[in-house]
C-alpha cells in the first residue's frame, strides 16, 4: 500500500500518517521523488485489514491517494517506488546518466595478476574492478580461489590502481569480513535463493550486486532483491548474466536481453549485464556487450584477464585488455545513440 499525500501537506501531517500505519505494527517508508511526499507501507497487510486501513488512511488530513501495491515483490516494484533508483559505488553511479562498467579477471590468482588487471581495466575507462577470491566451482577439483589472500590482493590493488572494487560472497559468515576488504558485494548466480546470505547482505548496509539465477523468472530474481531490500538496505544493483540455453555447442548460456527492459519497467533497481557469462566465449562478448547497453542496461561486468589462456578460471571468455580497450572505444557510441553518456 501507498499513501500519496498531497503537494502542500505538512511534515506534522506525514508524521501523522506515519504513526497511524506504525501503530498497527506495520513498517512505513518514506519515498523519495517528485513534489510529492508518498509513504510506503513495506509489511504484509492481511487482506482483511485493508479495507478498513485504506479508509483510515484517507480520512487523514493531507492524504491525497491510497493505492494497493499489486506486485508480492513490494520494495523492488516500481509501484512501491516510481522513482529510478541511483547506487552509488566508490564514485560509481548506477542508474545514472553514464553506463557503469566493472571488469577484471573472474578470481584473483596472485598479486601482480590481479594489479596488472586493474590498471588494464582502469586505464581503459572501468569504473569497478571485479575479482573472485572466494570461488563456487562445479567441480570440487576445481580451483576455489585464494579466499583471504585474495581479497587482501584485491584490495591492494584496487588501492594501488585508484579503482574500486567487487567480489563474490559464497556464505553469510563471511559477509562482514568481504565487507571489509570491497566496495561491493556480489551474490552470484548459484546463490540467488541463498536466502541467509541475502539477508546477511542486506544487513550489512553495504552495496549489493545480484545475480539471476540461470533457471530464475523475473519475479524469483526480484523476490531475491526484496530479501535484500527488506533487511534496511537500498543499494542493490542487479544483473542479468543469462539463462539455461538451448544450444550449448556455441554458447554457455542465453543471455536474456528481454530481461533488460522488463526489469527497469516493473522494478526501480539499476540493471546491468554480465555478457561474458551470457555467452560464455570471449569473441562473442564484444556484441552481446554493446547489444546489452542498446537494449537500456544501466551497465555492464565483463571479465578481462591479463593472459586468458593461462587463467585458473573462465579463461574463455575473458577478454584480453587490448580487446577490453577496443570495447570500450566502442561503448560511447552505442550508449550514445540510446540517449546514455558512456
């Protein structure tokens, strides 16, 4: 449920409002946007109670309108927020006017390989440096990734280049210690319905980059972001990275660009895409990159790796940074022309 509350209406009269809606034991959110005060209702309403709760509401001095939230996903709904939402990130702005890249190898393997991506990745205009040090492999042989040494290199780096950065967090216990060490969190694919871990996210105030899941609706992948949202933070970011293909002699994934604008319509939250996944080979990635920003991404994360043949993980689609270059001399233009600064 929203309450609209009218242009000229007085903080005593929001606050009003307020009290009435927290007297029920329900959550009230004040919304930003517009010449207009909107408070938000975030709890469940049992349907009972919303007749009688509407016609108190509107009974108030200064309310406006009272509006039902259709969507089960309240605080990722664009009903709930008509707002975009702008995430900042270590000077960063997703959902802002420029396009948001994030690039760097999919783990962080030593030292020197790891900084030489940063300054790669940094010198040719990315905004946040990716880098796993915690690694969920679907063989157990598999490398896993260097876990505190990682990200210990990973900030480092990122100090040492001026860029910040992202990594992959695998299990809630380890959230407040990944907090330490990045600018951002990410919940991959594999953990999208790790619901512990997305509420341990959520709580750390700290901001979120989320995955979809390859088997994930929409709705699964927003009902991912609400559990986020609900536990008090605001700067989740989420990204489409592909879904099961059919044909997986030429690709690793279907990257879902459909995705795109459907989510930036019924959701407020930045969107971004994961065209190296998408994919999943390093010659397509270019095109499905510059494809993803036509279709509206707020962004895009892309693995670039100083030696893609010699890289302990997904050396396959990851980019060389002569290629990650060429790309981004590429982006302006296609951002451009959809009415996006690079």
């Amino acid at each position: 449920m929203i309450v609209l509350m009218h242009a000229e209406a007085s903080d005593e009269q929001v606050d009003v409002v307020v009290g009435r809606i927290t007297s029920r034991g329900l959550e009230a959110l004040r919304l930003p946007g517009g010449d207009h005060v909107a408070i938000g209702v975030a709890s469940a309403i049992r349907p009972e109670e919303r007749p009688e709760l509407e016609s108190a509401l509107r009974a108030l001095p200064g309310v406006a309108h009272v509006a039902h939230v259709s969507r089960p996903y309240k605080l990722a709904s664009r009903e709930f927020h008509a707002a975009s939402s702008v995430v900042e990130v270590a000077g960063a702005a997703f959902g802002g006017p420029g396009c948001v890249v994030i690039a760097g190898p999919c783990a962080v393997e030593s030292y020197p390989q790891i900084l030489a991506s940063a300054q790669a990745v940094r010198s040719a205009g990315a905004s946040l440096l990716r880098g796993g040090a915690f690694k969920p492999r679907t063989s157990p042989y598999s490398f896993q990734g260097l876990q505190l040494e990682g990200l210990e290199m990973m900030k480092a780096a990122g100090a040492e280049a001026g860029i910040g950065t992202v990594t992959e967090v695998i299990d809630a216990h380890d959230v407040e210690t990944v907090c330490a060490y990045v600018d951002m969190l990410q919940i991959g694919a594999r953990n999208m319905q790790n619901f512990p871990l997305l509420i341990a996210a959520g709580r750390s105030g700290h901001p979120v980059l989320l995955k979809r899941g390859p088997g994930a609706t929409l709705d699964e992948f927003l009902f991912a972001a609400e559990y986020v949202l609900s536990q008090g933070s605001s700067r989740v970011v989420l990204c489409e990275r592909g879904v099961h293909p059919l044909d997986r002699t030429y690709m690793r994934n279907t990257l879902d660009l459909n995705a795109v604008p459907i989510l930036k319509d019924i959701s407020h939250l930045p969107v971004i895409v994961d065209p190296s996944h998408g994919i999943g080979q390093a010659r397509y990635v270019p095109a499905m990159a510059l494809a993803a920003v036509a279709a509206g991404a707020d962004g895009l994360i892309v693995e670039v790796h100083p030696n893609p043949s010699e890289a302990l993980s997904d050396g396959s689609q990851s980019l060389t940074p002569a290629a990650f270059a060429d790309l981004m001399q590429r982006l302006p233009a296609v951002a451009q022309a959809v009415g996006r600064g690079a």
